[in-house]
C-alpha cells in the first residue's frame, strides 16, 4: 500500500530484469532434504501427537474420577446426617452436668461444690458420681471442678 | 538550624493538640474498687454465689479478691474468662465453725473504667447457705465505685 502511494499509477517499481535474475539465483534454494529425514521428521511429529492425544485422554478420565469421587462423598455426608446423632450426644443432660449437680436440685452453684466438700470432709461412704472430674478419686479437685463450672460463664445450668 | 527549630515547632503543635482533646477532670481510663456485701441476717453464712455485671459503661474487671471475715477472706471461685470482660459469676464456700453473719463484706472487684460514662453495676445474688449447706434468704449489695 505504502508503495502504490509513492506510485499513484499503481504499478509499484519494478527492480530491472538482470538484478531480478541475480536476486533469484542467490537466495533460491538448494537445500536437498533425503527421504529418511523426511520419514524421521514425520515419525517424530506423530509419535509427539500421539502423546498428547493420551494425556488428554489421561486428564478427561481423572475429571470423571474425581467428579464421580465428589459425588460419591457428598452423597456418603447426606447419608451420615439423616443417621439419628443418639449415640454420640446424649438425650437430655450432659453426663458432666448431672455429675456436677451433687445436691440434684437440677442446676450447678456453688452449693454443689460445697455439699461435696462436706462430704469429703465427713468422710462419707465415696459414691461413684462424686468423682466429677473422673480420675478414680473423690477429692479437693472434684469440688474445685464443680465450683468452676458454677462460675463458668458459659456453663449450661441444668433446668 | 532552621530545620531544627521546624521540628521543635512541630512537636510543640503535637502536644498543644493531644492536650486540647483530653477531657478535663477525670482521666480517660481509670480503676476503681467495687465491694460486694452479702447480709444473711442471723444465719450464719456458710457459701454464695453472686453475679455482678455493668450495664452500663464501659468496664473491664481486672482482678477480685476476697472479703473482710476470715471465713471468706480467701480469693474465691470466678471463671478467668471473666478478667477483661463486663461480666463475672463469684462464689466461695466454707465449711469451717466461725462463719460470720449479718452483712458482711465478700468479695473486692478491681474494674478498669473506660470514658466518662459511670458504670451501673448490677448484683444478683443466686444463692447463699447456712453451714448445713441449706439455703436461706439473704441480699447483695454493692458499695464502692470510687476511683482508685
């Protein structure tokens, strides 16, 4: 285009006849390729082609693995929240609640720890649920256990 | 020389505009005691529990002690969680002979108090007992506030 602007009749220049000739002698080309280059090229090019052609088939079959994996676990955590929860969370009370409320008046205070002390400190006949904090032994710790969850402001007070 | 004497201008500015938006009177934070007192009448007093909270004001409760009997002179039970936070469960127990009656101060609050705003303290005694470990009636009280 640049040319036909420098040569309104269109025509573009024209390199004379002899220095045409010369330029087509010098770069034409006179490169023999043989016909087992060839034949190598052509392998090398098919064997590479082939191999893509498995990896992408590798990588559809992995993206249909793990879709079929996903929906094989989304479907297993469907099945496990339908399951009734009875076994791991008890019905009403929390166990450790109803260890800590010793007096049984259906709430923890102060006045559970302090009827354990009493307990301990008359030397009682050792009840099995007066070991709140489970260690084998009803002592000072059980009753320290009991004020703290008391004091807790986050205890879960047994209505 | 000059820059020198621009720094010093400057950080005159700074102290001259901090000292302007300070609050005259009392201090932004303060600390001030609370005392709580537990009156069971004729009934010797063996245990309490108490809650203790602000509604309003911004205050944190930054430590407690124990009371002025020796029978409650001990730190008594709070939840830890409690320490920089507006609200606290205190309770304490003894089941010794010599518990003392009528009103008696329990228990001492630390609280860190935050602008101008005097905090509302609310107590609510849960429970108190007798030294049979039975409950009987009795009331809470508050007294204190003062900065300390």
């Amino acid at each position: 285009m640049g040319n036909t602007a420098n040569h309104p009749d269109g025509t573009g220049p024209e390199a004379p006849k002899a220095l045409s000739d010369d330029l087509w002698s010098l770069y034409r080309s006179r490169v023999h390729v043989p016909p087992e280059v060839d034949r190598a090229v052509l392998e090398m090019a098919r064997s590479r082609f082939a191999g893509r052609r498995r990896s992408v088939l590798v990588l559809r079959w992995a993206t249909v693995g793990a879709a079929a994996a996903a929906l094989l676990l989304a479907l297993s955590l469907m099945v496990q929240q339908e399951r009734p929860l009875a076994p791991r969370i008890p019905s009403t009370r929390p166990e450790a609640a109803v260890r800590q409320d010793v007096d049984g008046n259906g709430r923890v205070d102060i006045l559970d720890a302090f009827a354990l002390a009493r307990h301990i400190e008359a030397r009682d006949k050792r009840r099995h649920e007066w070991d709140v904090n489970g260690d084998g032994d009803v002592n000072q710790a059980d009753v320290d256990t009991v004020a703290m969850a008391a004091v807790s402001l986050e205890k879960g007070t047994l209505q | 020389m000059r820059k020198m004497l621009a720094a010093l201008l400057l950080c005159a500015l700074c102290v001259a505009v901090l000292r302007a938006q300070e609050p005259e009177g009392r201090p932004a934070v303060r600390f001030e005691a609370v005392d709580v007192y537990v009156d069971s009448g004729k009934s010797p007093l063996a245990a309490y529990q108490f809650e203790l909270a602000a509604e309003v004001g911004d205050m944190k409760i930054v430590g407690i002690e124990g009371g002025e009997h020796a029978a409650f002179k001990e730190p008594p039970y709070y939840d830890p969680a409690a320490l920089m936070k507006h609200r606290v469960i205190i309770a304490a127990f003894n089941t010794g002979a010599d518990l003392p009656s009528g009103k008696t101060r329990v228990a001492r609050v630390h609280v860190q108090v935050t602008g101008d705003a005097e905090p509302d303290y609310v107590v609510k005694l849960n429970v108190a007992a007798s030294a049979d470990g039975k409950e009987i009636k009795a009331t809470a009280t508050l007294a204190g506030g003062t900065g300390k």
